[in-house]
C-alpha cells in the first residue's frame, strides 16, 4: 500500500500517524511527489470511545449523575502518580515508532476523564505536531467524560454548600441567583449536552458571543419554520424548551444588545420566546418550578438592552410584566442622546414613568427634563386635520412633569385633548390662538418651569431630618425623688 505526498520546496519533517519512517526534505527544489510504504493505523477497541477528528463525542441527549456520586468536587481529584502516568502517555504520542504512538492512545483512552488535565495543558504547552493532531482528536470524549463527572456532582449538590467549577456557572449564579430554584434550573440545563457548547460561551467576547447566539437563532427558526424535530432539549409544538430559553435569554444579557451585535429586524433573538406560557407565567403569575430564577434573567435581559428597537421592547415587557426596574430602565433611556430618531423609545419611556404616577416615578423629573431641549416632531398637524396638533418631545415631557408635580398644564397655556389624566403624547400641545403663537407659549412654559422647579428645590424636604436629636419614645423619665443608677 503506498500514500503520495506533494512535497514543497522548502525544509520540513513529514510524520504521517500511521508512518514508521519521517521524510526529512532540505533545499530549494521544486515540488516533488514521493511515494511512502505505508501500514493502515491499528483499531481502537470497539469498548473504546471513537476517536474521529472534527466530530464531538456522541452521547445520550438525557444525562443523570451516577448513583455514586459525590457532591463534592474535591472528590475528582486525581492521585498524582495517575496524572504523571497521563503526562508520559501524553509524551509518547509523539513517538518515533507508530505502534508506540498507538499504543498511547489506546491506553489514554481507557484511563479516560484521568487524562484531562495533561491534554488540557498539551494544546497550550506542546509544539510536537504530532502530539498536538493527537491530542486534538483524543480531548473531546476525554473532555465529556470530565463534564459528566462535574455535573454529576453539582447536580447532587442541590443545597448549594460546595464551589463547582462549570460553564458559565459563576455567572449564572450572579444573574439568576443561588437558590434551589437557581440551581435545579442550571442542573437541569446540563442534563441536555447540547447546552455544555452554549454554556462554554459565556466566557467570549461580546463579538464572538453575538455571532454565536446568530448562528443559534437561525438554526431554531429554519427548524421551527420548515417543523423540523431537533433534539436540542425537545421542541414542544415548534418552541424550545424552559431550559434553552433560560440559557439564551442568560446569554444575552451578560451584554448589552448593542455590544452583541443583535439585530431585530432580521432573525430571531431571545425576545422571540418572551411570549411563550414558561415565561408569561413565571413573569406574570409567579408560577412555574422556575418562576423566581426566571424572572430575575429576564429582568437582567430588559435592562441589557441599549438599542432602539430593544428598548421599546424592554419597555413594553416591563410595563407588561410591571417589573420594578421598569422606571429606572426608562430613565435610563432619558438621559440617552437622541440618535437615529429613536424618539419614540423616549416617548415610550415618558409613558412609562408618567403611567406610574407615584412617588418613585416623581424622582426622576431630572431625567424628565432632560426632554425639555428635546424638539423633534413626534406628531405633525397636517392641512384639514382640525383635531390633530403638532406636538414636540419636548411637550409631552413637559406635560408628564406637570401632572407627576400636581400642576395644571392649563397654568402653561398648554392645550390638553382631553381633560381627564391623559398620558398619550397627542394630550399635550401648543396652540396658536390670538393671544399668541404657539412658540412663543412654549417658550413661555418652559421658563414658568424653570422658576418653579429652582423654587421648590430650595423648600426643605418633609421628610429631611431635623438639627435636633431624636428622643426615644420609650424612655421613661427619671423621677425627681429617684436616684439615677451608677
């Protein structure tokens, strides 16, 4: 049996896994084609894992920890003499004799999760080509097998009294809490070994991790579009599981939505799954095994988003959810340029503090006003249209802070559409009349505003503490005829 080889003109050391001899070409010759005798490499044991480059290792979708296992990961450890064995076998991959280098794998192989560390250490460390083709086709199956290990331990340790060193645990954990709830989520995410490639991405950066969740996303809506089964955790009717949505809307919110790169005008993203009955009962009923760990990643998701279109969508899930973020994201909204006309996002935002009407919603008048400069048209009066008015973003917030500070925008000579509490954006406007024309009320407006707020900022808060010091209610004064104890 004979391989060809074309060798190009230029030093270098040829060793085929299967080759007893190494080719050694030197010089300036042209391309040249030579013939090697050649032996088929041995078979691994059928009891063995395959081995097969570029493929990960098969396994069952559905994985249970071993009924023996420990729920402390100390108990992983390996005996020193076993890793120094492992580190010789890594060694003699790159042996001169291929039966030598087989013989290697093979017992690699059956030594198993023992064999993590050294590979682990021989793709940073080792410059042996040889070594490296080896160790790339052996980590994978030696590296589910040390993920089994791992879950299998974490999974036992439900009361979460041990560190466990997992993908994207440590920030899981910081996101969706620590809890039992937390934890039997996460664990039953790692049940499905799909979800380990996923999880291992919480550590990129948000380029990579944006491009990663893309490629995801477009792979679950070709297979709900064209009803393909995948087994990823099992669609149920075309939706994904509680547990991938969880990892995705997890995913997502480690960054912004603009730092990822997400676009939602074309393809699917995390909030595609927002309407879906987990999230909607977790969310808005509070029920569900996984409400409360839920409903803190989708809370983190909608104070993630930073783009136009996904704030909207922050903000209209927060009203509809009636988180308690949900003014402090739409201040944070405010105090954002207005950019690529995403006014809209801030009249959402307006709508959203002004619907509260309450104490919290009256703390962000600042972030109100930074409005108040603001004039882009966000209602345009066109000719025949008697009850439509020209409004300006700078009037809807004006009349947001007047009902929120109990004022009547009439004391501004603003014109009002409806007379009860109104927060859509067309209840507040300018008018020409003949009195004046509409700029110059505005202007007007804005200044009575000003004077007012620099006057109420100097009246002393009601609930500021006083210069005196507080008595205790409950001390009972001495008598005049009682001594005082020593």
């Amino acid at each position: 049996m004979y391989k060809s080889f074309l060798l190009i003109a230029a030093p270098f050391t040829l060793a085929a896994p299967w080759a007893e001899a190494q080719i050694v070409v030197r010089g300036q010759a042209p391309a040249v084609e030579v013939q090697v005798q050649v032996q088929p490499p041995v078979l691994v044991e059928e009891t063995s894992p395959p081995v097969v480059p570029g493929t990960k290792p098969r396994a069952n979708p559905e994985f249970k920890p071993g009924a023996n296992a420990s729920p402390d990961p100390k108990s992983l450890a390996i005996p020193e003499n076993i890793l120094l064995k492992a580190k010789e076998l890594v060694k003699q991959l790159g042996s001169a004799s291929y039966r030598e280098r087989e013989s290697a794998s093979r017992e690699i192989v059956k030594m198993g999760r023992s064999a993590y560390t050294p590979l682990k250490a021989a793709t940073l460390e080792e410059t042996n080509p040889e070594i490296r083709l080896r160790v790339d086709i052996l980590l994978p199956g030696i590296a589910a097998a040390e993920m089994e290990a791992r879950v299998s331990c974490f999974m036992k340790d439900l009361e979460g009294k041990f560190d466990h060193d997992l993908p994207g645990w440590n920030k899981f954990r910081v996101a969706a809490g620590n809890d039992r709830s937390a934890r039997e989520l996460f664990a039953d995410v790692l049940k499905n070994k799909v979800y380990h490639g996923l999880l291992l991405a919480a550590d990129l950066p948000a380029n990579e991790l944006g491009g990663m969740l893309n490629n995801h996303f477009a792979d679950m809506q070709n297979a709900q579009n064209n009803n393909i089964q995948i087994r990823r955790g099992g669609y149920v009717n075309g939706q994904p599981s509680v547990h991938e949505i969880a990892v995705l809307v997890f995913l997502e919110s480690l960054y912004s939505d603009k730092a990822l790169g997400i676009n939602y005008s074309f393809g699917y993203t995390a909030a595609n799954y927002m309407h879906t009955a987990d999230v909607q009962n977790a969310m808005m009923r509070n029920t569900g095994k996984y409400a409360a760990p839920l409903k803190k990643l989708v809370t983190l998701w909608v104070e993630t988003r930073e783009t136009a279109t996904g704030a909207q969508m922050a903000m209209n899930f927060a009203q509809q959810w009636n988180l308690p973020s949900r003014m402090k994201f739409a201040a944070k909204v405010l105090e954002a340029p207005t950019e690529n006309g995403n006014w809209w996002v801030k009249q959402q935002a307006l709508l959203t503090i002004g619907q509260a009407n309450n104490k919290e919603a009256r703390e962000y008048i600042p972030q109100i006003a930074k409005c108040f400069d603001d004039t882009t048209v966000i209602q345009q009066q066109q000719p025949g249209q008697a009850n439509i008015h020209t409004v300006l973003l700078q009037d809807f917030a004006l009349g947001v802070a007047l009902q929120l500070t109990g004022q009547k925008p009439a004391d501004y000579a603003m014109n009002l559409t409806s007379t009860s509490v109104n927060w859509n954006h067309n209840n507040f406007y300018f008018k020409d009349d003949k009195t004046a024309k509409a700029e110059d009320k505005r202007k007007a407006a804005f200044k009575k505003w000003a004077v007012w707020y620099e006057a109420k900022q100097k009246e002393p808060k009601k609930d500021e503490p006083t210069t005196e010091p507080k008595k205790n209610p409950f001390e009972r004064p001495t008598p005049m005829n009682e001594n005082p104890p020593k």
